[in-house]
C-alpha cells in the first residue's frame, strides 16, 4: 500500500472533512515531521467565512505545531526521532529581518507590499505554498495535515521533560506572547492592560505573568474572563463600566495609566480602550487585527501629546526561540498553558473543534492529526 497523508480541508463554510493526498517528498533543508498536535488558529474563522488569508486555501490550512521527525534529507543536522516544534513560514535566512534575529513573518521574502496587485501563494517561497513547491512535493506544507514538511532553520528541538501538550503553545499563543512582551519591553513590577482577549491574549497574560508584572484584563466575555482569573491576573474591568478608567488607575497609581497594552482583538473598541488605558509614554502592541479594516486616531492627541508607542505583532523573532522554550519549561507557565488550553479533538472532529472556536467558549483549542 502506498504511503499517503491525511490532510484537513475546508471545501466550503461550515463544513470540514479529511483527504489523502501523496506522502510528502523532501529536498536538503527540510525535514518531516509527523504532527502529534495541530492548535487552530484563523482556521475557525475560515470555518465560518471560508475567507482566507493568502498563505491558506480549501486545501491548505494550519501553521502551528509539534510532533516527531520521522524522515531527514542528506546532510541534515536532525534525527529521525527528534521532538520539535515548527515554527511558520519559509523565511530567506539572507535579508536583515531573518539575519537580525528577527520575526520571519515579516522576512522580505513575503511580498506584503505587492498584495495589492495581487500575490501568488504558491510563488512566495518564504510562505507555506512555497514549501510544497520547492520540494516538489503535493502536500506537507501545511499543519493541519498528519505529515508536515518543516523547513531545518523553522524548527526547534524541544527538551525531552517538555511534553508536546505544553509546546504546543509556542506559536501563535505563548510563543506571540513571549516576543510581544520582549519587544514592548514589559518588566517586573509593570501594570500590564490586555483587551480583547481570546487565546492571543491568554498568551500575552501568561508571558507577562511570567515577567512578573500585574496584569489588568479589560473584557467581558464570562468563559474567557473566569480562564484569565484562574491564570491570575491582578483585575478584570469591564470596559463598559462607566467607571472603568477610575477602576484601572486605581490600580496604575500616580503614574495614570499602564506602562503596557496588549490589543489582541483588532476591534476598534477595545483599541481605543487601550489607547485611553495607557500612560504618558506608554506602549501598545496590536496582536489581533480583523483583516484589512482601517483605524482612525488623531496624530496629535492620540500619539504625539501622549507620547504613546504603537507597534503590532503576531510571530515568534528568532532570537526569541530559545527563551521562549525556557519560558515553557517553567512549572507556573506550564499551569497557565493547562488553564488555555481547554480543548482537543482528534483532526476527524475538526468540525466539532471549529464550533467551539467560533463560540468563544474556549482557550486554544489543539487539534490531533494522527486521530
Ligand atoms: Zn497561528
Ligand atoms: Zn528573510
């Protein structure tokens, strides 16, 4: 019997299913890897929208996860056997994005600026069609499908006591959380504010957390909000509350504000909330976005006389990996990812799976390919 690989499609909106398609072919540079846990990312929205973003299509779909090398090309530096983490994408390794360590979401290899005039997936061998295209190879790029090919240089080995469960929060969870925190420079004793919060904002509390800064959660969603008191945040406001800025400086103190905001929703209610919930010179990091929709702000008021640093996000930096995996080998972080991660259901449910994404009665939901 021939070798085949059981991928997940989403061949219209609210309908998932499973196809075999060949067994991935690999050239030097890449290895596969056979995927013990797939976490879902935009895939419940795809679900419901089937709208996707450029990188993903019907048949294309996943870009976290952990699993088992289980065939190498020559000269590789990794072992049949080896427990990894794959990291997105198919970076360039040469411009100065991937040579400074930074995100390779962002390599100049993925043309951002061309989207307009419209971008062939399949051409952007930075991106996850590339991967199946360099290795002439009909399927593997992807994560949600049994077998994934994973580029040398976008994996990394995990410590034998750290178990795929707890890896498995390394991408677009703990992982964006942990490089979020890093560049927005968030320190012990910081008032830390997170809006918007699904399992981008779990991530962003449980790596500030970790720093040992209090974190302040503005939301309102009940599952949610009990998940990030059992984390232990400081406070949740309800930003609706007409009191809600009093309820948070209350807790900033004389400095009027948090030192930090993390906008994981991309909803202009909960961006303007962290706008009004920071301090003079404060800094916010949008992680969440929803598609290509504008925002409007006033240069003067919003940013120049309020000194206010705005930058977003949604990847791992390079220069992160390992701290990020020092990070999840600690027994609080680990407690926290248990908390997140509410759900997992064998890649045959993943209907099931979207569902409870879609009703946001849920932390990171891991999806199992092998089931
Ligand atoms: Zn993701
Ligand atoms: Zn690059």
């Amino acid at each position: 019997m021939t070798k085949t690989n059981t991928v997940l499609t989403i061949p219209s909106p609210m309908e998932a299913g499973l196809k075999e398609k060949p067994y991935p072919t690999i050239i030097p540079g890449f290895v596969i890897v056979d995927v013990a846990i797939a976490p879902v990312c935009n895939e419940s929205r795809i679900y419901r929208d089937h709208q996707f973003e450029w990188h993903d299509s019907p048949e294309h779909l996943g870009h976290e996860g952990v699993g088992t090398i289980v065939e190498t090309a020559d000269g590789s530096k990794y072992e049949v056997g080896d427990r990894v983490i794959i990291f997105q994408g198919n970076s360039c390794q040469a411009c100065f994005v991937c040579t400074t360590g930074l995100s390779p979401t962002h390599c100049l290899g993925i043309p951002y600026e061309g989207f307009d005039e419209g971008m062939a997936p399949q051409d952007v061998t930075a991106g996850l069609l590339g991967i199946e295209k360099v290795n002439g190879s009909e399927s593997g790029g992807f994560g949600m499908q049994r077998y994934r090919i994973a580029p040398e240089h976008m994996i990394m080995k995990l410590p034998d006591e750290l178990s795929f469960e707890h890896a498995a929060a390394g991408n677009c969870t703990v992982g964006v959380g942990y490089t979020a925190n890093e560049e927005a420079g968030v320190k012990a004793g910081d008032v830390v504010i997170v809006g918007g919060v699904g399992f981008i904002g779990l991530g962003m509390i449980t790596a500030a957390l970790h720093r040992n800064a209090t974190v302040v959660v503005l939301g309102r969603q009940p599952y949610r909000m009990d998940l990030c008191r059992q984390m232990g945040v400081a406070a949740i406001i309800d930003p609706d509350d007409d009191d809600w800025l009093e309820q948070l400086h209350a807790i900033t103190g004389d400095r009027r504000g948090a030192d930090v905001a993390f906008e994981c929703s991309g909803a202009p209610y909960y961006l303007d909330k962290c706008f009004e919930g920071l301090r003079r010179y404060g800094t916010l990091f949008s992680a969440g976005h929803a598609g290509s929709q504008k925002y409007s702000l006033s240069i003067l008021n919003d940013l120049i006389d309020r000194h206010i640093h705005w930058t977003g996000g949604h990847d791992v930096r390079f220069r992160d990996r390992s701290g990020l995996i020092r990070m999840m080998l600690d027994p609080a972080v680990q407690r926290n990812i248990e908390i997140l991660n509410t759900h997992s259901f064998p890649m045959s449910e993943a209907s099931e799976a979207f569902e409870v994404g879609l009703s946001k009665n849920c932390g990171k939901i891991y999806l199992r390919p092998a089931e």
